[in-house]
C-alpha cells in the first residue's frame, strides 16, 4: 500500500478536492502542493489523525521565487515516529503580500522555523505568537534573502559591506 496515496486520500475526504492544488513526486520525500490559506488546518488534521499522525515538524523552509513569477513559497517537511513516515507539503503565497497561517499552535519548532522565515525573507505567518526577527537586528531594513535585496553599505555606523577602493 502506497502512504503516499492514502494521505491523499485522508485529505481529500477531510476537505475535498478543492485543498489539493498537485504534488511533487521529483522531490524527497514526495510533496503535496496545498492552498496556502489552509495549511493549517490541513497541518492540524495530519497531527490529529490516528492513521497518519505526524508529531513532528522537521523542518520549515521559505523560498523566494523572484520578481518574475511573484511568489514565494513555504516548505513544510513532516515526519510521523510512530509510523516512520515523511512527507513535504508545499504553498505558494504572492510574493507581494505573503501571508500564511501559523503551524506553531501545532508543533512547537515551527515557533523559530517561521519567524526566521519571516525575519529573511519577510513571509507573514498569520497567528504566530511572536512574530519578530531571530537573526538579524530589530531595526534591519529589508529581508536578506529576498532575491531583490540590496544589503545597505552601512548599519549603525558600521560598513556591512566592503568597498571595492579599499
């Protein structure tokens, strides 16, 4: 029986078609590409479900997709203990107003997983309980690893950036 599929499954009888936008099976593990304005309740029934159980939040990624598709992306690789079981979904948020609901009620780790996403590439996680940079100074201007960003050539005083006469 393919776990895959029958995630799927639990998912589409859960919130019907409409929730799952496609999958990636080039990628490991194998993704679900899910409306971003659901990923939490989709994340929340994958925790709670007994026949998938995913208790743990690997790892949370943003991705900026740059000016030209004007999106950016959030990554979201789960792992289920008891069954021994990963899986990647995937959503796309427009790069100009990027807006996600928060995972952090759901599993802990995904506290720091979204502000660092938030602090570098400026992705808002709706619902977060303290959405505030976690690398980079309070008052930083701009998001690093936007794809458009200019570094400043000073911060506070100090040179962030060599100049090419020195």
């Amino acid at each position: 029986m393919d776990k895959f599929e029958d995630i799927k499954k639990i998912l589409l009888s859960a919130f019907g078609e409409e929730i799952i936008l496609g999958e990636d099976l080039n990628c490991t593990p194998k993704a679900i590409l899910i409306k971003a304005h659901k990923i939490d309740v989709v994340c929340q029934e994958l925790f709670q479900n007994k026949e998938t159980y995913f208790d743990s939040l690997s790892c949370l990624t943003g991705i900026d997709n740059g000016l030209e598709k004007g999106t950016m992306e959030v990554v979201y690789n789960l792992y289920s203990i008891p069954f021994e079981v990963s899986l990647m979904l995937k959503v796309e948020t427009d790069r100009m107003k990027p807006e996600i609901p928060s995972v952090a009620s759901i599993w802990k780790t995904a506290n720091w997983h979204e502000r660092e996403a938030y602090d570098l590439l400026g992705i808002h996680f709706i619902g977060h309980p303290d959405l505030r940079r976690i690398l980079m100074p309070a008052d930083w201007e701009g998001h690093p690893l936007q794809k458009d960003y200019e570094e400043p050539l000073e911060y506070r005083g100090m040179e962030t950036i060599r100049r090419e006469d020195d």
